[in-house]
C-alpha cells in the first residue's frame, strides 16, 4: 500500500494559456480509495499520466510514500511503475495474437524469466476474475472478459495502488459494473490504494473519497475544502 | 519475448513477407553474381590447365585460347603444316598435337588430332581404345553416342548451314574419362582423316597451299572454291610428321620445363605464327571479367542499399502506426531494452529470414547457370563459396542489425502517455 502526495504540481502543454494541471496540495493515505471525476478535459487524465509516471512532470512533486516520482529519469519511472502501479486503461490495450494468460504474465516475461509463483498467482487471478478458460486467444474474448484480464494483469505484481481511468467507458451499462466491482473488490483483497476516474456515480458512491476537477483544478474534494 | 514477435510478425504477416522477399531477391542477387564470376573463373582456369602453351597462326591470342580451351566454333586462320613438323622434333617439347576444327556432328565439335592428345587428356580410356584407321573417332565423356555408333561429319555447324560430308563416317571405337573440359563434348578424330576430307593432303602446290591459307575449314566457305578427297576409312593412321604437312588452325604443346615453356613462347610469336600460354590469356580476360563483376556487384550493393532504405521507411511507418502498442507496453512498465530487442529483434528476424532465402536461392540459382551452361560447353563450372565471402557477408550483416536499430531508438524517443495517445 502506497500513500500518494502531491505538491505544487503544474503541467503545461504548448499551446495552451492555462496550465492543464495545477495542483497545490494533494495527499492520499495508503490504503485510499479514490474517485477523480470532472467534465471532459478537465484534466483527469493528465494527473493520471503525472501520478503514474508516465508523463514527465517539470514542477512540483509527485510522492508515493518516499519516492517523488517527478525527480525520476523515464527509466526509472518506467521501473517503479512496474513495481508498484497497477495500471488500467480506458482501451484495454491488450495484445492479440497472445493467450489470456500470456497477457496476464507479459510485463513480466518482457523484463525478466516468469518465476513458478508468479504464473501460479496469474492462474489465480484469472481465475478470480472468472476467465474459465486462460489459453483463449485474447482477441475472442468479449469486451467486459478483456477488461477483467488487463485488471488481472495491473494486480500480477501485486502493486501498492492501482491506477485505472475509465476503466468502464467502453463496456456497456452491466458489463461495466461488474468490472467496477471487481476493480474495488480486488483493490480491497490485495490491499492496494485504489484511484479510480469514473463519471458513474455508482461506482463514486462506494470509493470513500471524491475529487472533481475543473479546469486543471481541484474544484471539490469530499474530504474537505479543496486546496488551491 | 520470441512467442510475442512471432505473434506480431503473424499480425503483420503480407508486410513481413512482403520485406522478406525485397530482402532476399537483393541478396540472391549478390550472391549470384560473386558465386557464377567465381565459377566461370575456376572452371575455365581448370579447362586451360591441360595445356601449357598453344601455338597457332598470327592472329588475335584470344581467339586461339578460346577455341583451344573452349573448342569454340570459330574461323581461324591456318598456319604452315611446317610448324608441326618442327615442335614434334624439339628436344624440348614432351608432345605436340596438332588440333583441327571445323566439321560437327549433332551439334558435337568434330576435331581431329592424334592419339597423343587423347593419352594426354584421358590417360586411360573410359571404354574402347584409341583410333587407329583413318575412319575411326573416339568420344569425349559426354557426347551421348553408343560405342560402334557411325558418325557422319557436317562441315560447319547445322545452325551456320552446313553441308554433311557424305564421303566418309566415322566409327565410335572408344570413350575418353571425364576431364570436365570442353573436350568432354568433343568427338576425336584423326587429324589426317580431316585433312584428306577437306582435300589437303598430298596436294602441297603453292597454289593449293595459298588457297586454303585463310579460310580452309570456314564453314561460310563457298561450294566452289571447296574441294573435296576422298578417304580411305580402312586405312591405317600414321602420326609422323614432315615438313609438308598441310596448314592448320593450332598444335596444342607440352613442354618439357618451364624454362622451356617460355622459350618456345618467344620462338613462335613471329610474322606467321603466334604461341600462348592460354591460362595467361584467360587471366587477362577475366581482369575485364573481374571489372565486371565489381560494376555488377556494386550494382547489387546499390539495389540492396535502395531495399534497404525503403525497409527503414516501411519500418519507420510500421513502428508510428505501433506507437500506441509501444506506448501500452512502456505505460505496463516493461524495461526499455525490452521493447528494444523486440522492436529490433523483429525486423532483424525479417532481415535474417530473407538474407538467408537470397543466399540458398541464389546458390541454387548459380547452380543452375553453371549446369546450363556445362550442358553447352561441358566446362565444368564449380560455384562455391570461399573464405572472401564472409567479410562481405558480415558487413551486410553488421549493416542489418544497424539499421533495424533505428526504428526501436526511434519509438523510445517520446513519454508513453505521448504514444498511448498516439
Ligand atoms: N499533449 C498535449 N498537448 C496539448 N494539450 C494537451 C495534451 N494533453 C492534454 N492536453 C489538454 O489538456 C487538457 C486536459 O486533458 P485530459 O486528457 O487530461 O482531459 P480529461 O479530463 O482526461 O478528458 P476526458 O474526460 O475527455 O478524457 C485538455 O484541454 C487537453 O486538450
Ligand atoms: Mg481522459
């Protein structure tokens, strides 16, 4: 379980006036459970990109637990996201061609051998996740199994937070609240700090917190008055 | 890591093999042409070996070295029967052997000498013996006639409208060994056999001399100024030589030493007569040869250069269109070196498959002229690799795994969040 703060954080793009992430300050304690929702280009998956490394972020401070993940060379953000971020995306960015669970275990195999433990654990996840039958070739699964498994494989590391956005935009109405719930649930077993973006008030309803953003800003934080 | 570029290699599977092919067309081509130069090379070298120095009448040294070594069916100028007479009686000559051309038999040289040559080319005889009548023939390996078979000679050749000589045929009384020369596809007769044919023998006025002194054996020759004797088939041959022998294209001569060799060169290259050591005239040729090969090799290189480079784009193009599958696997944390090697690891597995199907199918293509090419002439033409293809071979190596380095440098310039949104 990781805790998340952040300080003084601005992103700028080129091109635009305003900063399209500006926040002050932010922390989350391990073990949070987080709702970011906010109109369309507010910037939710700007500070996704920010939080998880996958932007480089030139001022401010982005803290998971000790590590400040802004002061990181790509490599290393690259390697401490591996470690510690479970990552779930809008398009499940799955790879075809590969079974279920070669899917499942492939971050693991591209960087280093796949340990005994470790396919076992992938075995039981997709298990969990209810994909009964993991050498199925990924491309004829339908969408809600796909988005079970990208969760199954954010989870394979056992990371600290699990970082999804949007995780239910591309599923239908039923589909998506069933991976909803398992995204919670999951997060709940593995003991994982959970940041969600999500426009369903449902799934807002059971994460303890909410923050919405507006124009690059926290503009309501359900756990008190928002920082600027 | 192999199982997901195979598995992105079937995903693309028309664009692969569409590189695959480039590839392997530009390397067969290369390797063509360095192994068929090669070849021609070795084999011709091989075929003039046999003889040390031919002598011939004045006239053009490449000329006589190929129709000597390679029997080609060309006019030649005839030299004095003289000639002969005198290198058989050098002290310094192991054998001389009078060659003549000009008459064929189904498209088979027809080309009389003495039992000499035939002991030379084919110390033992693969079937039969040696001629010993004037109407007797001996086989090269190849010519595909049964022992006891009647041969009836063609002045000419039939393509250059030739006329069948109807006054003699020959008998097949024996085969020579494989010498993997053009002799192989040769049909030895008495040289005497050959003049009395055309009319020469025992008919030593100047005028006659004269007459024939061109253009004796030409097969364009004229049906009136070409006189015809007659033969005795039954008659035996006689392989003693004087000075009144008739005129004749070339006496192939084995000397005794080198010393020797170079002597007797410089003896017969006068104002009549011409004398070469034909491995010298092939070397000379095969320079011109040689500055060919460079010319189509870098033509070759050129072709490869330009396959190359349209690869790099086709890639370049490929690895933006896979930006977003990059970006998902750096955004899942996979290690840079990773999507390195696979990226490049990808197009080196292509390069590698196609450098591998133009180098067996362009030996297999060199293989094939080589053959087609023995079919006609009976050299023997050896295509093989040597110890001075690899550093060749590695550059182009070296230069493949270089370039498919590009596009993985490329992909990892910008964030994973630029490329997932790619
Ligand atoms: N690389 C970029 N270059 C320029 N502008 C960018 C870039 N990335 C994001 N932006 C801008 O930053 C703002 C925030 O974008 P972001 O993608 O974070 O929105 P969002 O809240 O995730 O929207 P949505 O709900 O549609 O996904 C937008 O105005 C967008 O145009
Ligand atoms: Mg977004």
């Amino acid at each position: 379980m990781l805790s998340l703060s952040i300080r003084d954080l601005e992103m700028r793009f080129p091109g635009l006036e305003t900063p399209a992430l500006a926040i002050g300050n932010f922390a989350l304690p391990a073990g949070g459970r987080l709702a970011v929702t906010g109109a369309s280009g507010s910037g939710k998956s700007t500070l996704v990109n920010a939080i998880t490394g996958l932007e480089r972020v030139k001022s401010g401070a982005i803290r998971w637990d000790e590590t400040d993940i802004a002061g990181l060379p790509s490599g290393r953000r690259d390697a401490f996201r591996a470690r510690h971020i479970g990552l779930v995306m809008q398009d499940f960015h799955l790879f075809p061609g590969l079974s279920a669970f070669e899917n499942v275990v492939l971050p693991v195999r591209l960087a280093r051998r796949l340990a005994r433990p470790e396919a076992e654990r992938a075995a039981m996840l997709l298990d969990t996740i209810g994909i009964r039958r993991p050498q199925q070739a990924i491309e004829t699964l339908s969408r809600g199994e796909m988005q079970r498994v990208a969760v199954a494989r954010a989870l394979l590391s056992r990371p600290g937070v699990l970082v999804a956005d949007e995780p239910t935009a591309n599923l239908d109405r039923r589909t998506g609240d069933e991976v909803a719930d398992l995204i919670i649930r999951l997060a709940a077993e593995e003991k994982a700090t959970l940041i969600v973006v999500t426009h369903d008030p449902q799934v807002m309803e059971r994460l303890d917190r909410r923050i919405r953003l507006s124009g690059g800003r926290i503009d309501e934080d359900s756990a008190g008055t928002p920082q600027t | 890591m192999i199982r997901f570029i195979l598995a992105d290699i079937r995903r693309f599977r028309a664009g692969a093999l569409a590189v695959v092919v480039l590839i392997a067309l530009s390397v067969a081509l290369c390797t063509v042409v360095t192994l068929q130069e090669r070849a021609v090379r070795l084999g011709s070298a091989r075929a003039a070996e046999k003889f040390d120095l031919v002598v011939g009448a004045a006239g053009s040294e490449t000329q006589l070295t190929l129709s000597a070594v390679f029997l080609q069916p060309a006019p030649l100028p005839l030299m004095p029967g003289a000639v002969l007479a005198k290198l058989a009686a050098d002290p310094r000559v192991a054998f001389a052997a009078p060659v003549g051309f000009g008459d064929s038999a189904s498209g088979f040289p027809v080309v009389g000498t003495t039992t000499t040559l035939i002991a030379s080319l084919s110390p033992q005889l693969a079937e039969g013996r040696a001629f010993a009548r004037l109407g007797e023939a001996v086989l090269g390996a190849e010519v595909p006639m049964p022992g006891g078979a009647e041969i009836k000679p063609m002045h000419g050749t039939a393509e250059t409208g030739g006329h069948t000589h109807t006054e003699l045929a020959y008998t097949v009384t024996g085969r020579m060994a494989p010498t993997g020369t053009a002799w192989d596809r040769a049909i030895l007769v008495p040289i005497r056999a050959v003049w009395q044919l055309h009319g020469m023998e025992g008919d030593h006025d100047e005028h006659d001399e004269h007459d024939h002194g061109d253009h004796a054996f030409e097969a364009d020759e004229s049906e009136a100024h070409h006189e015809h004797g007659h033969v005795d088939p039954a008659a035996p041959i006689d392989e003693r030589f004087d000075a009144d022998m008739p005129g004749l294209p070339a006496v192939l001569v084995k000397p005794k030493t080198i010393a020797d060799a170079y002597r007797l060169r410089q003896e017969y290259r006068g104002e009549t007569t011409l004398a070469v050591f034909p491995g010298e005239v092939l070397t000379r040729l095969y320079a011109t040869l040689g500055d060919m090969r460079s010319l189509l090799l870098a033509i070759a290189v050129g072709t490869q250069a330009i396959v190359v480079a349209a690869i790099l784009l086709v890639t370049i193009m490929h690895v933006g269109a896979r930006r977003r599958q990059i970006g998902a696997l750096r955004a899942l944390g996979i290690p840079k070196r990773s999507i390195v090697v696979i990226v490049w690891g990808e197009l080196f597995l292509l390069f590698a498959a196609g450098a591998a199907l133009g180098i067996s199918g362009g030996y297999a293509a060199a293989r094939l002229i080589s053959a087609l090419l023995t079919a006609r002439t009976a050299v023997r033409l050896p295509v093989e690799f040597s110890a001075a293809d690899l550093p060749l071979a590695l550059g182009i190596g070296l230069a493949a795994a270089l370039v498919s380095l590009v596009p993985a440098l490329v992909a990892l310039r910008s964030s994973p969040a630029e490329a997932l949104r790619a």
